[in-house]
C-alpha cells in the first residue's frame, strides 16, 4: 500500500508539472487573441469607433490589426523616423487599430485571467470570484476578473483594452522596443501618457489613437494647446474625455514597475513575479520528482 502511494506521489510530481509547463508552451504560441470575435468585430466597425478611424486617416480598414502586423508595422516606422514626434504620432495610431473599444471589449468573459495565460493568477482569480458569490469584498478588487497588464505582449495580443491598460502597455511598448522614456498621466477619469522624444515629452493618448506636440504641463500653461485638446476630442465624438483635463486630482508618475503602490497604475507584485514563477516551480517540482525516481531506481 505505502509502495503504490508512494509511486502515485512520485508520479503526481512529475506529470503536474510537466502538465503546467504544457500549458505555458501552448501560450507562448498560442496565446489569448479575441480579434476574431463577432461581438468585438462589431464594435469595433461600431459607427463611435469608425469615427474615430476616420479622424486619423484609417477609414479603409477591413480588420482588426493582428499583434504581428502591428508589431512589425512599429519596427518599420521606428527604423524610417526613430525617436520623432512622427513615429510616436504613427506608433500611437498603430496601438489603437490593433484593438476593440472598451465600451465592447471591457467585459469579464474577455477580461478575467484564463488558466492558459498565467495559472497561478487564475487560481487568485476563482479565488476572489469565490469571495465575491459569497457576499464579500474581494481583497484584489477585481484585479483578477477585469485584468490589465502592463506587458504589452499580453495586452496586444488579446486585443482588448482600456485606457489604463493602453496606456501603460503602450509605454511599456515604446520603452522596452525602442528605449523612450514616459511619463502616466492619470486624469480624473482618463488615462494617457507622455513620452520623452529628444528630451522633450509629448501627450499620446493611444486609447483614442491621438497624439499631441505638448506635454501635460504645457497644455495647462498654454491656451492655444487647452483648445486643441478640446476641439480634437469634440471631433472624434468624445468631448467629455477634454473635460479630464483639469489639474484636480490629475497624477504624472515616472514608473510602472512591479510595486505595490496605491493608484500609480503600477502591476502588483504577485502579478510580475507570477510570470516567471510560473516557469521556475514546475521546473523545479519536475527536477525534484526526476531525482526521487531515479534514486529510487538506484535503491
């Protein structure tokens, strides 16, 4: 009896493990990309969302742009300009065709974290689901249903967004491809950022596809650029986004790096490390159940 519990346990640790680094695999190559989703399709040929692609000049559109074309599209435009206020223009528009407007893309069946796409957030997410069907506040917040991720691999890949998310991924884009510094802005109700181009920022707003040649500071210290921030978001059919512009609890943050800080659009903690212990635990768990077996065998 102890022989056979002892195989099972032996067995238990090799096969889990292995199991879990399948399923990383499978994500590596196939990971999360709801571009050909009918509901998400529609909204994003929705009559708001055309206007938009009017506005920056991508009204012939006939699909979402896939993450590979928009990543080598990037590369492209980053070797013709470099670091330029035109690249960032173009790079800005780039991140907003390749994804769904949040009024359709938002929701929890696309949102909330999927065991293929990072198995120990999932097991936090049934838990804060769990907290949440028995009446209680869950401690994450909705962190794990309504997930945002700052890595823009995953966030561009599934081809949802809000204007957190967009923002901070599409810095993290720029920054980690290209080396441009940023800024977050975090408006009163809206989220954008400002990148660092020739020691100068400039707001890019790529939840809408805009980009502006003033930074945050000079849109309040100029009238001219108060107007153009006002007349540009009355143009694509969301003037109430201009009306975030106002210095009450408007926030500039430096880093979204993996700190546990409140409201600084920073990933938590867990949230970073998971990604790489996601790889290391199976592969420990898997070298440990190989040395049993094999000590085992000598024995």
């Amino acid at each position: 009896m102890k022989m056979i519990i002892s195989k099972t346990l032996i067995n238990s640790i090799l096969i889990i493990p292995l199991i879990l680094l399948l399923v990383n695999i499978f994500d590596v190559f196939f990971p999360k990309d709801y571009r050909s989703d009918q509901q998400l399709i529609n909204g994003y040929f929705s009559e708001e969302n055309k206007k938009i692609l009017n506005y920056i000049s991508e009204e012939n559109r006939n699909e979402i742009l896939p993450y590979k074309s928009a990543i080598k599209k990037l590369d492209e435009l980053y070797k013709i300009h470099g670091e330029t206020l035109k690249f960032l223009n173009e790079a800005t528009k780039i991140y907003f065709i390749s994804k769904v407007p949040v009024e359709y893309s938002w929701k929890e069946k696309y949102t909330k974290i999927k065991f293929q796409e990072n198995w120990i957030l999932y097991f936090f997410r049934k838990f804060e689901e769990n907290q949440i069907s028995n009446g209680r506040e869950s401690k994450y917040g909705g962190a794990y249903i309504f997930y945002q991720s700052s890595d823009y691999k995953f966030a561009l890949k599934r081809g949802i967004g809000i204007c957190s998310q967009d923002a901070i991924s599409f810095a993290n884009l720029i920054n980690k491809r290209y080396n441009i510094d940023y800024n977050i802005i975090g408006l009163d109700g809206h989220v954008l950022l400002q990148a660092k181009i020739n020691n100068k920022f400039y707001l890019s707003d790529p939840n809408m596809g805009l980009t502006f040649n003033f930074s945050i500071d000079e849109y309040y210290n100029n009238y001219q650029n108060q107007l153009t921030i006002k007349d540009t978001y009355t143009a694509i059919g969301r003037p109430e986004l201009a009306k975030h512009f106002n210095k009450e609890g408007n926030r500039k943050f430096n880093y979204t790096g993996p700190q546990v800080k409140r409201n600084t659009y920073n990933p938590d903690t867990l949230t970073f490390f998971s990604n790489y212990i996601k790889w290391v635990l199976p592969i420990f768990f898997l070298l440990i159940g190989f040395y049993i077996k094999f000590a085992k065998l000598k024995s």
